[in-house]
C-alpha cells in the first residue's frame, strides 16, 4: 500500500466516530432534569438571587425594599428614644 | 446555517425538543474532535455530553452576527477538551505516548498497526498543530473557523496545519519503508 493511500486511509478511519446509542437521550435527559430543577427550585435562596439578577426591575425592587426597611428601622429607633 | 438559526430560535422560546436536531447534527465531529485532543477514548462521551449541556445552557449567549453555531460549538469543546486534558495533567511528559520510533525494521507493518503508529505520531505533535490538523483535515472545517476557535490568524492556522502534515508524512514515510 502506498503512502498516500495509508495517509488518506487512515484519516478516513479517524474521521469515522462510534457514538454510544444512548448519548443523544443521555444529553437530553440531563437537559430536562435541568429545566425541570430550575422549575422546582424558584423559591430556593441560590435560584432566587439568580431570578433577580436577570431582571433589573427585580432588582430594583429589591433594593428599594431594603431601602424601606432600613428608614423604618431608623424611624422607629428615633421614635423610641425620643418619645419613649 | 439558517435552518439552525430557526432551530436555535425555537430552542430558546423553549421548545427543548429541538436541541435533539443540533445534538444528532454535531454528536460524531464533536466526539471525534475531542477523542483526538485528548486521546482518552473512556471519557470522549462524557466530555461531549458536558460540551452538549454547556452549549445548552449558554445557548441564549451565542451570536449568529459573530460567528458561524459550529465555529461556536467547536470553541466550546475545544476548551473542554484542554481543560479535561489539564486536569489529567496528560502534557506532563512523564505521560506523553511513546514515539514510534522504536521499531524493528525488520517488522511486517499491517494497516490496523501503521493506523496505530499515525495515531501515535499525532499524539507526539505539538498540542497546536495537532487539534489545527484534526480540524482542518478530520473535521473537514475551513481554516477560517479554524482562525476564529483558535483565536489565531489565518497564516498561523495555515502554517500550523502545514508543519503538522509535514510531520506525519515524513513518520509515514519512514513507516511505510517498514511496511511490506
């Protein structure tokens, strides 16, 4: 056999790949477990940072919320050492 | 390139189903681009299987106006593969495959073992050259996608693939005396 017949033959061997019977369901099925893991886990704390990061609205909200809750705090410690 | 466009479209409007179709178009060139990076036929699948789940995930991120799916995909597990390849630490030397220039001359060299000796000398050519050669001339990619998964230019990639075929002709040469 010559050479290039070698050479060709041997990257037409290279180029011909056994791919597992299942792979295709395997990536799939670690896709809907995925899709399904980020249904389920919304209300778990990692997810929820998550969700809210995407939304700049979300975040704002959030912000604004903290924002809220720190004046009211401030608001009623001035009101107990003043009227109290 | 368009008909993957609508595949990619349906995908991120939430029609899962349709990665089936970018799965069972890229499942063979993928895994033999990895399985010739890393040479570890084991874990090629299960290497695949993360670059299939990453390119799902990240999905909403690829850019048509940037690059071609393929180029982008190719990129991705390109990345895997060196990453997979560091975390064996398979570039230490100690691990390198043997050069195939141990050989009786006096051996009868068959096809499975001249394959198996080709595959040796890819294996012992600079990491660059061999994943530029196994994409240009296995993959069948353009050089161009090749430049842009690489992050090289185009005379680099041409250089790369010439100095690697250079290589393996001249071990096939020497090979090939062998043979009978």
């Amino acid at each position: 056999m010559k050479s290039e017949e070698i050479y060709h033959a041997w990257k037409e061997q290279k180029s011909r790949v056994e791919v597992g019977a299942d792979f295709c369901d395997s990536v799939m099925d670690q896709i809907y477990r995925y899709e399904g893991g980020k249904k389920m886990s919304l209300f778990k704390s990692y997810r929820l940072i998550e969700v809210v990061s995407a939304y700049p609205v979300a975040k704002a909200a959030v912000i604004a919320a903290g924002a809220l809750i720190g004046l009211g705090r401030v608001a009623f410690m001035v009101h107990i050492l003043l009227f109290t | 390139m368009a008909l993957e466009t609508e595949v990619i479209r349906r995908i991120l409007e939430g029609d899962i189903e349709s990665f089936r179709f970018l799965l069972e178009r890229y499942e063979k060139p993928v895994i033999s681009m990895i399985r010739s990076i890393t040479d570890d036929r084991e874990s090629c699948e299960d290497i695949a299987q993360d670059v299939f789940f990453t390119v799902y995930k990240k999905l909403a991120s690829f850019d048509p106006a940037r690059s071609d799916f393929s180029t982008w995909l190719f990129t991705i597990a390109r990345n895997k593969s060196l990453n997979a390849l560091k975390k064996k630490r398979v570039f230490s030397a100690s691990e390198l495959p043997e050069r195939t220039d141990q050989t009786n001359p006096s051996d009868c060299l068959t096809q499975k073992e001249l394959f198996e000796r080709l595959d040796g000398e890819l294996q012992v050519l600079p990491s660059r050259q061999r994943r530029a050669f196994v994409m240009a001339e296995i993959e069948k990619l353009s050089y161009e996608q090749i430049a842009q998964i690489e992050g090289a230019r185009l005379g680099t990639i041409k250089s790369r693939i010439n100095r690697a075929k250079k290589k393996l002709r001249s071990a096939l040469a020497e090979l090939d005396g062998e043979a009978v």
